[in-house]
C-alpha cells in the first residue's frame, strides 16, 4: 500500500489515482536565467524518486513540466527585478539564447543524476495564448480587475483563498511585502497579466485583449496542465518555498476558473542548507552540480546524499557530509564487485526467500512516503546479512536501484594513475617475464595493501581500485 502525504491536509494517506492504475502528475519546472544549484536539484530528485515509487507499484505516470522561460520577478510576490532581463543584462545574451542556453545545462545536470525527463516538457513561451485564454476566462467570470494598466486577480472573490497554506486562518498581512503596490486592492492580489511594466524595452512581450504584455509567473503553472493533464489530477509537486504564495495563487486562479477542485494531492520537498541558510541564486557563490564534480565528486555521489534525508526534512549540506556519502557509495560498490565476481549478473532476476525479506522491507519504507533513508539502511542491512547468496543479494539490489537510481550493478572501476604505484606494477610484471614469481608475488601484495588489485588481461596489466 503506498501511502503518500498531502500538503493540502498535513497528513500522510493512502494514495489513491483518479483512474485505475494511472497518475497524472505535474511538477514546477526551472526558470532558465541561471544554472540550477545543488538546493533546486534536490527537489527534482525527489520527484523522481516518487515517480520511480509509482511506477514500481504499477502504476502509469504522465509526467508534466514546465520551463520558465518568461521572465518572472525576482520576489514571489510580483516585486523585485525580472529574473530574465537581469541575467540577459549581466551576460550579454539574448533573453532567447540565455533560456535555451540554461535549459539545455538543466536537462543535462538531471540526467546526470539520473534523474528521468518528464513525458511532457512545456516552455512558458509557447503558451501565451493559452494563459490569455485562461485569463479572459477569469474576467468573464468576475475575479479579475484592470489597475494601471495591469491585470489583478482579486482574491476576495474567492472565499477559499490560501486554505493550502492555512492562511485562510490569518488576516492574511503575509502579503503586506507586497503592499507597496497600490494598484493592488488587497495585498495578497496578484497580476495576471502586465501591460504597464517597471522595465524599460521588456523583451518578451506579447499582444493581448489588454494591451501588450507579458503574463504573471504564477500563470503558466496552470494554464499548462489544464492543457495537457485536463482540469483535475492526481499531483501536483514542487519546493517548500512554493506553498504560500505560488502555489496557493495557482489554486485560486484554476479553481475559479474551472469551479472543480484542481489537484488532489500536494507534495513540496524542502530546502537544502548550509551554514547560511537556504541556498539561492540571489546569494553569491552558490554551489552547481559542476562544482561538486570540479572538487571531484561524481554526480551519483550527491544522489546518494539526497537519498540519506527525507525529502520533507531540511537538508545541511557540508563537504564533509558529501565525504561521507562518497565514501558509503564507494563502500557500497566495492561489496557488490565483490558479489559479481561470484555470480553471473545474468541469474539477478530470481529471489530467494533469504533475500526476499530485504525487498519486502525496502518496498514498506519506500512506500511510506518515500523512506529513502530506511531504504538505504535496508541496502546495507542486505549487503552485511552472511546468510544471504550473492545471487540473491544480486536479485534484491537489481530490484532496488529501480528506485535508488545508483547504478549499483554498473560499476565503474577505478584505475590507478599513481606515478610510484605504477613502477611497481612494472617492476611485478618483470619479476613474472624473468619468472621470478616470488618477487612477483611479494609486489602484488603491497599493491593490495594500498588498496589495488592487479587485473591481466591481453592488453596488459592495469590496478583497479578494490
């Protein structure tokens, strides 16, 4: 039984789909002005881990994303600076250029995560007329209002306004940020559609029945999965830092639009941290996937770090903490190098019941909204249980790494490059032409003492890590 929890009640509950054996699931893609830190790649982690979940309980997931290419402010509440124009300014790039740019160095850092791509990747550009229309809808109906030249939803027409959030329980003055804005009626009002931009030369502007303009950030979220996953679904995925105000806004919009309840189950994963709190693009020196792989990490080291907290628990990243994972991933493959070496990988499809008590504990926790950290402990309580065959330690770790994603029986062996090390593997293969066998030996021992094993082959004699 997955059981899967749900922002909208604060509580974790059976997870049902409105068609048998189906989910339709969108998830908040990136807005393309910049590369994406480690912080925002946790959060697509943990929407593949629950569409690898979904897929292992047998189910079917239409997967939606949207990519941010329209430039939204600076600050979720329709202030600060358009994101777009700054980096277009900064790195003297067309807008155009720079979104395609960084949607490619995106889809490229997931994959190296292994991270899978969505069935449907919408780009916010391409569907301007379908946010027009879904703003016209809304003033047909009475929730719109025009104030120096743009467009407001006026949440006071919607009585359920922030029941996400619970800000339905407030006065709600968490808009007062927002204030400054005098056109608005009320503080927690958000445009829809502007016309009278802050910015000189805007360059993503598009004609509409209220002027030329661009739509509001919080737009493009809904009027994309109206059209591609219809006017309810089963889940809607994003950031914690999404509840309050774009998400709750996405609601009011879709819901006064459509009068049905627009999505029936909610997941936000939290942040990551470091020592000064929530990553971010707007704080200098924020940390790539790159980086960790120009500091010598591998991207699947960081995937096993995510997989060590509970996607709603914040996150602290440190190097040391990435040491660590490093080092249990390496740890990890070594023992299951060493299983392969006694069993085909081609008999892993088979479970014995040693092994199958493994594989029922990791599903229970995976299935417990997404237990990644118990999953991990039920791997390594695996791969130490002696009275488990490797053939079946094998077969349960295939079963498993659908989910984990660690590439855990494609290993990649380490070949030594140490100058020192390496005139010892030359002088090992003399002593063996001179059939000195002794000395030979002597050499090969020292060698597994720091850590290397010989491997002979017909093209010669390499060290791999063992």
């Amino acid at each position: 039984m997955l059981k899967l929890y749900n922002t909208l009640g604060r509580e974790v509950t059976e997870f049902q789909s409105i068609k048998e054996n189906s989910v339709s699931l969108y998830c908040c893609g990136p807005t393309v002005y910049n590369f994406a830190h480690i912080g925002n790649l946790r959060t697509y982690f943990f929407e593949d881990i629950l569409i690898k979940t979904l897929n292992y309980n047998n189910f079917h997931v239409k997967h939606c994303m949207n990519i941010t290419d329209v430039g939204h402010l600076t600050d979720d509440g329709d202030d600060g600076e358009d994101k777009m124009i700054k980096a277009s300014r900064d790195k003297g790039m067309d807008v155009y250029d720079i979104a395609k740019f960084f949607e490619k160095a995106f889809f490229e850092d997931t994959k190296s995560l292994n991270i899978s791509r969505p069935d449907i990747v919408c780009r916010a550009t391409k569907h301007i007329g379908d946010m027009i229309k879904l703003v016209k809808g809304l003033e047909d109906k009475g929730f719109t209002y025009v104030s120096n030249g743009n467009v407001y939803f006026d949440t006071s027409k919607f009585p359920a306004y922030g029941s996400m959030a619970g800000l339905e329980k407030q006065d709600l003055n968490y808009g007062a940020s927002t204030a400054l804005d005098s056109a608005k009626k009320n503080p927690q009002d958000f445009v829809l559609w502007f016309t009278n931009s802050k910015f000189e030369n805007q360059a993503m502007q598009w004609n509409s029945p209220w002027g030329k303009g661009y739509p509001g950030w919080h737009l493009e979220c809904s009027a994309m999965s109206l059209k591609y996953l219809g006017d309810t679904f089963d889940i809607h995925c994003g950031g914690v830092d999404h509840v309050n105000i774009h998400h709750t806004n996405e609601i009011a919009q879709t819901e006064a639009y459509t009068g049905k309840k627009w999505v029936n189950r909610w997941l936000h994963g939290e942040f990551l941290v470091n020592k000064t709190g929530k990553m971010s693009k707007s704080k200098d020196g924020f940390l790539t996937l790159q980086t960790l792989v120009d500091k010598g990490y591998k991207p699947l080291d960081y995937r096993y770090f995510l997989l060590g907290a509970h996607y709603r628990t914040q996150l602290t990243f440190s190097w040391e903490s990435l040491d660590g994972a490093k080092s249990a991933l390496k740890s990890i493959r070594n023992k299951i190098s060493l299983l392969l070496e006694k069993d085909d990988i081609g008999l892993i499809e088979s479970i014995g019941d040693s092994g199958k008590k493994y594989l029922d504990n990791f599903v229970t926790h995976i299935n417990e909204d997404l237990n990644t950290p118990r999953c991990l402990a039920d791997l390594w309580d695996l791969l130490k249980d002696k009275s488990v065959p490797a053939c079946d330690k094998l077969a349960v770790i295939n079963q498993m790494d659908k989910i984990l994603s660690l590439d855990l029986l494609t290993l990649e062996k380490e070949i030594c490059t140490d100058k020192r090390l390496l005139k010892l593997l030359e002088n090992r293969n003399e002593a063996r032409l001179n059939k000195d066998y002794a000395l030979s030996d002597k050499i090969r021992d020292e060698l597994l003492e720091e850590g290397w094993v010989v491997k002979d082959s017909g093209n010669g004699s390499v060290l791999e890590r063992v």
